[in-house]
C-alpha cells in the first residue's frame, strides 16, 4: 500500500538515516532510502532492522543515479543526509569529500530539477556548526546562530560551507523549497564508533567488562555543543512541515568538553579515577582543530516548536548503558 506522503533519505544507513526513517515510518511515509555501492557492507544489517525502506541503489557522485532514485521515488521530501562525514577522514580524504558532501548536494538538486519535480519537492540539507569553525574572532557570547560568520576549519567544513550555499542559492535562484538545518554534535547509540563520544563509550562499556585496558585519544580539550539524534530528526522534519523554506540551528545551548564527556561516562561504572585509562597517540590529532562549540537554538525553539529532550548527563548514560548491554552480549 502506497502511504500518503514519500520520502527519499540520503545517507539512510548512518546515525541520522537510521533515527530519521524509523520517525517517517512512524508517521505513516512511505520511505525511500538511498544505498550505495556494489555490495554495501550495512545493507544485510539495514535490512533486517527497518524491512519498511525501500532500499534504491545510487551514490550522491554518480548524477544518472540520482536522477532515477528520485523518480523511482517520487519523493515529495527529499533529505540530504549522504556525506563523507568525518573530520579527522576528510584531512586525508579532501577531494573525495569534495565530491561527495559538497558537489553530492548539487548533483541531487540537479536531479530532482531534471526530473521535472522541482515544484513538487521539500529538500532538507544537513548543514553543520562545523561551517563556523570556532575562532575567537567569530564567536558569539550567546552562541552560533543562523547569521553568525563562517570560518570553517578542515574539508569537511569547507565542504559543507559550499553545500549549504548551493542549497540556498537553489532556493533563491529557482524557488525551490530548500530547507538547511545546521545542526550542532548530535550522537546517541547508532553513532559511529569513529566519532569521540562513542569511541569513549564503547571503550568505558569495554573497560568494565575486562575486554580493553585503555582508550587510545587525541586532544581531550576541544567543547561541543552535543545533543541526542533522536531529537534532531524530528527537528529535520519540522523544518519541512513549515510554510515557508529557511534556515535553523538545533543545538543544546551547553558545551562540555571531551574529557567531561569521559569523566561522566567512567562514573557510569563506578570510576573515578579515569585519567589512567588514557593513552595519547598524535595520529588522532587534527591539522587545525575547532576548540569550542555553542549552538542558539533560540530560532528553532520560537518558530519549530523544538527543543532537545536529552540533556549531556542523560546523553552520557544512554550510551553507556547501550554499549554495557551489545558487550555483554558479545564474545568479541
Ligand atoms: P554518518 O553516520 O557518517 O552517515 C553518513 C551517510 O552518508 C552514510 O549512510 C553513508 O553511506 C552515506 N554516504 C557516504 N558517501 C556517500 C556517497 N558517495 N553517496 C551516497 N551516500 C554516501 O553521518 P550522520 O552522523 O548520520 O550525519 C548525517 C548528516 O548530517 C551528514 O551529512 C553529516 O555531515 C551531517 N551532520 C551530522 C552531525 C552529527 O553530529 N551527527 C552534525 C551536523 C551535520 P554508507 O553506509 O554507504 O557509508
Ligand atoms: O570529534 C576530539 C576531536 O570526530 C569531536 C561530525 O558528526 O560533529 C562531528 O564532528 C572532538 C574533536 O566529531 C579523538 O579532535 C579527541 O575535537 O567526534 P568527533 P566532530 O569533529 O565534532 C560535527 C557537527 C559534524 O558535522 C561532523 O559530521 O573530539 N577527539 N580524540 C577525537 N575525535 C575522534 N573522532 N577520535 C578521537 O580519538
């Protein structure tokens, strides 16, 4: 049965893709999901866990692809979520993050263009507070917001810099509606075990079951403004049920830094003492790093309606307390 509403997700097999179909599906949309590669290692998983999406092959660097996802779709949503998300990746990786998170987003706004729906379509980008970049010079007491400047740090923010002003150019240039969300960190228990907090929380799970001795990390200094994604999508979805197209920032309003991060998630099991579980190595250190970050959702909160659930502490918990019950439930 074909349900009311459709959409197509990009990046559906991530953090947020994951959080975003399971809140679609539970409002009656029909989802479409792009997946990419000849034999993606996360489709057996992905299909197992949400058999609702439809599962349509395509890569954001591959036009022809694009162009038949979304007619195959016909999406009236279309959420940009595909990116080579990674900042310490997209160092080593500049031009194939280039390609994918900045050139990505104009090939899939060609494609619905061509495709003759461009009337038809919300499009939702994930731009991000890595597009300020946090130097002193930029930053407001108060926090980011959506006319703060622009001084991103590393590709990916350069990337994302250039993804968020072709979508904005579309939505002026050709009126389409064309919504940017510029989130601040959000993470949770589908995160990647890349990114810092789950490496920490994993680890700490880890560490107390006697499986790992230490966390290997980089700098332990730099603050983010860290939110749950379960949150953030349903403030993505908002952004498409508005009259008008725009741009908004999801962010707590709080920074912590990563070692209050490990300091909570210690005291999770019952550890105090936790500096001695971490070890330094340079390779996760970064050519230029941002130091702080601090989103101001006050647009979001006023005009969508949103606000985060999840506050840091809680954060912490429910990923520690995810990854104490996947590791005890595994031999690895
Ligand atoms: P994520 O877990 O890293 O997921 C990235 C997704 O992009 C994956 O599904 C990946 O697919 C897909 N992808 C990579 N290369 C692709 C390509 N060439 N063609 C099509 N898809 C491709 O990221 P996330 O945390 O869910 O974030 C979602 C979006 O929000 C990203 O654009 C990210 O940059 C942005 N964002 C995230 C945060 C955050 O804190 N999480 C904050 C602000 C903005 P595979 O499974 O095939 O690798
Ligand atoms: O790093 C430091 C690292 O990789 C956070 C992406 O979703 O959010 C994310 O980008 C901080 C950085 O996230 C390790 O140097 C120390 O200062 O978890 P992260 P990120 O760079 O903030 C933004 C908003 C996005 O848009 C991105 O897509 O932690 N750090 N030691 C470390 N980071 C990692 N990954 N691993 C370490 O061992």
């Amino acid at each position: 049965m074909v349900g009311e509403n459709r959409a197509l997700v990009t990046g559906i097999t991530g953090q947020d893709g994951q959080h975003l179909c399971e809140l679609l599906n539970a409002k009656g949309y029909e989802v479409f999901g792009l997946i990419r590669g000849q034999r993606n290692a996360r489709r057996e998983a992905f299909e197992a866990e949400f058999p609702f999406v439809h599962l349509v092959e395509a890569d954001l660097t591959d036009p022809t692809s694009l162009l038949a996802a979304v007619r195959a779709s016909e999406a009236d949503e279309v959420y940009n979520l595909g990116a080579i998300s990674h900042v310490g990746y997209s160092f080593r990786n500049p031009q194939l993050t280039a390609d994918v998170t900045a050139k990505g987003v104009l090939n899939l706004l060609e494609a619905i263009r061509s495709s003759g729906r461009a009337d038809q379509v919300r499009f939702y980008q994930a731009s991000t507070s890595e597009m300020f970049g946090g130097l002193d010079y930029n930053r407001p007491g108060n926090g980011y917001t959506e006319d703060s400047l622009f001084h991103p740090r590393s590709p990916y923010g350069v990337a994302k810099l250039y993804a968020h002003w072709i979508a904005r150019n579309y939505r002026e240039s050709y009126g389409m509606f064309v919504a940017t969300g510029i989130l601040f960190n959000h993470e949770g228990e589908r995160r990647g075990l890349e990114f810092v907090t789950r490496k920490i929380s994993n680890s700490v799970a880890r560490i107390h079951l006697g499986k790992q001795q230490h966390i290997v990390m980089g700098t332990l200094d730099p603050k983010r403004d860290w939110g749950y994604a379960g949150d953030y999508v349903e403030g993505m979805w908002r952004m498409l049920q508005q009259d008008k197209p725009g741009d908004w920032v999801l962010a707590t309003g709080e920074t912590h830094s990563v070692a209050e991060f490990i300091e909570l998630a210690f005291k999770e099991v019952g550890i105090d003492n936790w500096q001695q579980y971490i070890k330094y190595d340079e390779r996760f250190m970064r050519p230029s790093e941002v130091d702080l970050l601090l989103g101001n959702p006050e647009r979001a909160e006023k005009e969508l309606g949103w606000k985060r659930e999840v506050d840091f502490p809680g954060l912490v918990k429910l990923m520690v307390q995810h990854d104490l019950g996947m590791e005890s439930a595994s031999q690895n």
